[in-house]
C-alpha cells in the first residue's frame, strides 16, 4: 500500500501546480504577456501528461488489488500470480 499513498500524494501535488499554472496562465494572459503564456501553457500540457499518468498507474494498482482480493475469497493464491517473489 505504500505505492498507493506515494501515488495519491503525487497526483495531489500535480493537481495544486496544474491549478497554479492555471491561475500564472490568467495573470500573463491579462497582461498580454503571450510569451510568458506560450510557456506556461507548455507547461501545463506537460504536467496536465505527468497526472494523467500517475491517475492511470493507480487506477491500474487499484484494478488488480481488487481482482486479487477476488482471486483470494475464491481460494486463489493472488499473491502468486501478481507479486511473486524474486
């Protein structure tokens, strides 16, 4: 589960600077800064990919946490299967 918690915390940070690129994007463009603008949109496309990223690497971790806890009330050793020992 620690993955899980390190995932969650990620996507939040990278939400917060998506929400404050957001609001720097507002300011430049009021101000007619358009260079300023090209760059911040650039990086809002570039963090907008990073979260988008981490949401499906979670939601993946969370799909097959479930299909294990499945596997494991039908008597299936999920832990086998998904994280073997190396």
């Amino acid at each position: 589960m620690d993955r899980e918690q390190e995932l969650e915390a990620e996507i939040k940070k990278e939400e917060s600077f998506i929400d404050y690129l957001f609001s720097r994007l507002d300011i430049e463009l009021d101000h007619r800064n358009y260079d300023n603008a090209l760059e911040l949109n650039e990086d809002l496309i570039k963090s907008m990919r990073r979260a988008r990223k981490l949401k499906h690497e979670f939601n993946y971790m969370k799909h097959l946490q479930n299909v294990a806890d499945q596997m494991q009330a039908d008597g299936i050793n999920a832990q086998m299967i998904f994280w073997p020992k190396k």
